[in-house]
C-alpha cells in the first residue's frame, strides 16, 4: 500500500512513539487522525507539524477505556476523513506494578486500555475496511509481552495478549486486511527508570543502546508500505534485547 492519498489513524499520536509514527506516515504522504486523550496541547502540536507537511490532519479525544468513546473515536475518524485506510494501535499505560501492591483496579485498567480498547478499535475499523476491499492495522505490543516483566505483570499480559490479538484479526480480516504487529524494546526509558536500571537494560541488549521512536516508525512504515504479503506477523524491534 502506497500512503500517499491515503488516512490513517494513530492512537496515542500526540506524544512519544505515536507522535513518530504520525509524522513518519504524514511524511510518506497520508492525511492522519491523530488520537489523544488527554495531551490536548501535544495533540495540536502534532496536528499543525503534519499540516506543515502539506497534509491534512484532525484531532480525536477518546479515552480507550471506555467502549462507548472507542466506537466515537472510529466513527468521528470515518466522518472526517471518509475512510480509514491504515489503523495503528500505538496508546497504552505503562507503570510499575509489583505484586504485592497490584490491585484488581490495576489489573483491570491495563486490560481496558492496552487490550480491549485497541480490539474493539480494530474490530470496527477492520470490517469497514474489509468491505472497503483493503486495509492495514499494525499494533504496538511490547516486549514485555514476549518475556514478562516482574515488576510489570498487567503491562506484561495485555500487551502479551496484543500479539495473539492480532494473529486471531489477521485471520479474521483475511484476505482484505493485514494485520501485524511491531514489538518495541526500551525506547524514550519512563521518567520512573534509575540510572543502574537504564544500564542494565543497555547491557542485556546486544546492540548496546536504547532504542529511538523513529526505529518504531520506520517499521511501521514497513508494514504498511513494504510488502503486502505479510500478515498475522511480529515484527521484534529491540535491539535484540528477546534473545538474551
């Protein structure tokens, strides 16, 4: 799929790695809706950046936990733009949960965000596509979903359950939609993470570094641009942190 012409929609657009990946698909040429929920500031900053870019862009306020929003956020998305061509589901919560502190709250809250709303985002937007003809939907897991995280557990398991998500949709969209997935390493480290945190994630990773949102967005870009034979996959982007 060529972007140029084309509408996207970014969840999480208006800070951090879904900021890149709006400006990465506007700069291949899309019109792009850009998500936020409450970085009302960010999300205009973000909307004017694209609209510099000579393409055209609208801000959509839903908080994905929240069904009633997800189903306005992809019908406002449709309204202004026509039609949704390529979904990339980029919101989510991160914080440290231990055990002994977790809550049922807690537990609930990362479901309800990181999994159930992206699902019902992609559910909607994906039969529209199908009987569109053609579609992409690319969800950001993490790797924490591949190798939990202690500290992370409710993180650690939606974003776990973001991957077989989008197998079980790349099935059920199929043939007209693509569904694939990019699961990002350590890249913009949470403020929460200490100096001796931050150097061991650098030296569990074999190319010795943190990552760049733009090394999430360029496999993005992949995936929606570079091969229209692929779908159902997981696109590991970590430095190769998984395989230590």
């Amino acid at each position: 799929m060529e972007l140029h012409g084309r509408t996207a929609l970014v969840t999480g657009a208006a800070m951090r790695v879904g900021r890149a990946i709006a400006l990465a698909v506007a700069g291949r040429g899309a019109d792009v809706v850009v998500h936020y929920k409450s970085s009302v500031t960010e999300a205009r900053e973000t909307v004017e950046s694209i609209e510099r870019m000579g393409r055209r862009a609208v801000a959509i306020q839903a908080d994905l936990a929240e069904p009633d929003q997800v189903e306005t956020l992809a019908d406002g998305a449709a309204r202004a733009c026509g039609a949704i061509d390529v979904l990339v589901n980029s919101a989510a919560i991160f914080r440290r949960t231990p055990l002994e502190q977790l809550t049922v709250q807690d537990w609930d809250q990362f479901l309800r965000v990181n999994l159930t709303g992206p699902f019902f985002l992609a559910r909607r937007l994906g039969l529209l596509m199908r009987r569109q003809g053609m579609g992409k939907i690319i969800n950001v897991a993490d790797v924490a979903g591949i190798t939990p995280w202690a500290d992370f557990l409710p993180y650690s398991v939606s974003k776990g359950m973001v991957i077989t998500m989008t197998q079980g949709l790349a099935k059920a969209l199929a043939p007209e939609v693509q569904v694939n997935a990019v699961v990002p390493g350590t890249v913009l480290p949470a403020e929460e993470y200490g100096e001796q945190e931050l150097e061991a994630i650098i030296k569990r990773t074999p190319l010795r570094r943190i990552g760049d949102p733009t090394d999430i967005a360029r496999a993005v870009l992949f995936l929606i641009e570079g091969s229209d034979f692929m779908t159902g996959q997981v696109v590991v982007v970590d430095g190769g942190r998984s395989i230590q």
